[in-house]
C-alpha cells in the first residue's frame, strides 16, 4: 500500500505541474493581452469611432460637393447674350468657405442666427405713409453715396423676408454696397415687424399682401419723377414683388428690372414640403412659427384688443391656438388668412402666391435660388425652370451652394461681409441699366438715320 501510495504520488507530480504549466500560460496570456492585443483592439475602436466622425462630418459639411458656375435657364435672345456678357458671376465658380460654405444649414444658420459679419449702418430715413384701412406703413430711405455708373436716376425698392425690415444685417449690407454703386435704395418695413413701431389697425404683414409695397412705390414716383426702378425681393419679398408687377401692367412703369432671391413661388406647395422631416424642414417650420407666434403676440392688444373694432373673422380667433401652434400653416390659418377675410387657407395661400402672375410680368427678371437651400424643396425649382423656357424676359440661376439667403463667400472658414448674392444683384442692375441706355441710343441713331433718308 505503501508502494502505490508512492506511485500514486509520484504519478500527482506530472498532473500538478500541467496545472502549473497552464496557470503560466495563462498568466503569461493576460500578461500578452494587457500589455500589447488589448491596446491594438482598442486603437482599432478609436480609428474606427474617428473615420465614423469624420466620415459624417464630411457629409454634414458635405466637402465632397464640387464648386461650380450657376446653372443658369434662359431663352437665347439679345437681353441674355448681352447678360451672360456683361455678368461675370453668371459664368464665374462660385466659392463658398472652404470648411463650412457647402452646407446649406450653416449658410443658412449663418444668415438667420449671425448675420453678416462686420455689417455697415448706412443712414436713411424713415418714412411714413397711413394706409386706407387706417394702417401705418414704414419705409427707410436711402440716397446714393456715388454717381450710377450709366449716370441716371435710379432707385432700389427692396422688399425684404418674412418679418424682417432694414435693419437686419443682410439688408444693411447689401444697401450700403447698392449706395456706393450709385443706387437710392427704399427698404419696405413689414407691417408690425418692428418691434418700435405700434400696429394702428387690426392688420399686419401677410405671405403675398402688395399694399404697403405698392404705397413705398408710388411715394418713390411721385417725389422722384425722374427716376427708374429696379424691385428686389428676398425670400417672402420675392413672391410680394412678383405679384406685385403682375397685378396690374400699371405696376411695371418706369421699372428697369426685377430680382428674386431664395423664394418658393407657391405657398401652397411650399407648405406641404415644410411639414416634411427631410432636409430639417419640419424644424425651421417650427422656429419660424415661433418667431411669428412672438411678434403677433407683442401686438395682441392692437389685433385682438376688446377696444379694436376689428374684421368678423378676427373676433373668432382663438387665442389658445395660437400659443400651442407648431407650424406655419397653423398660425396662418388661425390668424392671417383672417386679415383679408380668406375663407380657407387653401385659398389664402393660392390667391397670395406670386405663381399665378409671373407670367405677366413682362420686365426682365432674374430669379435666383440655391440647390441646398432647406427651405426650398427642390420641386418647387420647377416653377421657374418653366418659367424660364417659356419667357424670354426670364432668367433663373441655380447656383450649387449659398442655402436660404447665405451666398456667402470666403477662403476657408471666416466669410466676407459682401457676398455673391449681393454683387450679383448689383451687376444684373448694372447690366440691365447699360442694356437699357443701349437700347435707348441705338433708338436715337435710327430714328436720324430715317430722318436723313
């Protein structure tokens, strides 16, 4: 027994040192693991956590897009080879900030949140007109700093987007630069947009109401006989001065040209798209609402005061629907088809859009809109394709970047005050100008040489 007790022992000596064997194995295993696998597997994890942040930072910024000329829709004619000669930024690459200018979120948060960097403070002077339903409209006026460069009278009349007025950034700046291009600018102050100026009657700026803009316009004629218009309109201004020229022909005497810049033609198709997720439309839907929601409110006593003798429609306005309104189209259902007396919002929104005149607008127009702007939904740009292959008065530029009325421009991260959207209105004013006296002398010319005959 004592024997293979023995043997059973010195049969345990090889068992145990397996054991041991693989216990320093293991050891030597974690030791192997601690110090050289387990780094690597997680350096592979921040490589792979570092190409996923940078791969959605490059779609984000979307720094893959190339840069290039406008496309640009027109009708051969002698006004568009005339254009396409005398417009450089027609034909020219646009460039936006290397890092950021290919996002159209940030161009447009640019534009809406910061503004234009370094803005002037042009002066001018404000103006008063009292409209029919008891109303005050206000415009700034601003006289040019140089002489034009074909020498005549001419003057601006802007009309500016959605609850804006003259003094926001973008229009300070591009009415400083249309001064010292010899340009009188008149900026229309939407009705109740300037939170200094009291509502005198139940009424406030809609989506495609002319009244103050035709009253600027008339007062401009009236006190400067001499002189010629050229209407510019930006965003919401852009369907207001459309609509305004094609109200009446009357309308466009005495105007040289108009530009619009980043509307949507149809409100009705327009609004449809903004309660849509995709391109974050649904979120500007949504600060825009509640920035109207504010300047409405900061005039409730004036609209829905128990003193206002105010329009039937508006006595039914409820209040609480107002406050809780997500969307556009709820508050201008709730509130500003009523000013006008609209019986539904479809029909507000198809009476006020400047869809239904373009056609008889018979100035040369330019319309200009950005491929990534988030407000405008890219089957909204047929509206002016068409236009543009039908009218030879028309030409519609889409350009790849610039977002809702960004256009910026600038080499890798710090953009410039002055931006493409701005010179290029500037130089079609120009071109149109010249295209005019052009025209006007070649008349002269041809009228002696018959007279000699």
């Amino acid at each position: 027994m004592t024997a293979g007790g023995s043997r059973g022992a010195a049969g345990a000596r090889p068992g145990a040192s397996w054991a041991a064997v693989v216990n320093q194995a293991q050891i030597k295993m974690n030791a192997m693991m601690e110090t050289s696998e387990l780094p690597a597997v997680f350096d592979g994890v921040k490589l792979a956590a570092v190409a996923a942040v940078l791969y959605v930072i490059v779609r984000c910024l979307n720094l893959k897009s190339p840069t290039a000329p406008p496309d640009l829709y027109f009708q051969d004619s002698g006004l568009s080879r005339f254009l396409l000669k005398s417009c450089p930024l027609l034909t020219k690459e646009y460039i936006p900030p290397l890092i950021w200018g290919k996002s159209g979120h940030i161009q447009t948060a640019l534009y809406g949140k910061m503004g234009r960097v370094r803005s002037p403070h042009p002066y001018g002077h404000r103006k008063f007109i009292t409209m029919s339903d008891g109303a005050t409209s206000t415009f700034d006026l601003f006289e040019p700093l140089a002489e034009h460069c074909v020498g005549d009278d001419i003057t601006m009349v802007i009309c500016p987007g959605i609850a804006n007025h003259s003094e926001k950034q973008y229009i300070r700046t591009f009415v400083d630069y249309a001064q010292k291009n010899g340009y009188r600018c008149a900026v229309l102050n939407h009705l109740g947009a300037l939170p200094n100026i009291e509502l005198t009657s139940p009424r406030m700026f809609t989506y495609g109401c002319t009244w103050e803009f035709g009253a600027m316009v008339n007062y401009i004629k009236k006190t400067y006989p001499l002189t010629q218009l050229v209407v510019v309109g930006f965003s919401l201004g852009g369907n207001i001065v459309c609509k305004y020229l094609g109200e009446t022909q009357a309308n466009q005497e005495k105007v040289l040209c108009c530009v619009s810049v980043c509307q949507g033609y149809s409100a009705l198709r327009a609004q449809e798209t903004f309660m849509q997720w995709d391109q974050c439309r649904r979120f500007y839907n949504f600060l825009m609402a509640d920035n109207m929601k504010k300047i409405i409110l900061s005039h409730r006593q004036a609209l829905f005061g128990d003193h206002v003798k105010k329009p039937q429609s508006l006595e039914d306005t409820d209040l609480s629907r107002l406050y809780t309104a997500t969307s556009l189209m709820q508050i201008d259902d709730n509130v500003m088809r009523k000013f006008h007396g609209y019986n539904s919002l479809k029909e507000y929104y198809e009476e006020e859009s400047c869809m239904r005149y373009l056609h008889r607008i018979y100035v040369p127009l330019m319309l200009v809109n950005a491929a990534d702007d988030p407000l405008v939904h890219e089957s909204l740009l047929a509206i002016p394709k068409s236009l543009s292959e039908k009218r030879e008065n028309v030409m519609f530029v889409l350009p790849l970047h610039g977002g809702h009325l960004g256009f910026f421009e600038g080499s890798v991260l710090f953009p410039e005050p002055l931006t493409w959207m701005d010179k290029l209105v500037v130089e079609y004013a120009n071109a149109i100008c010249q295209w005019e006296r052009n025209k006007s002398q070649c008349s002269d010319t041809e009228l002696v040489e018959a007279d000699l005959e």
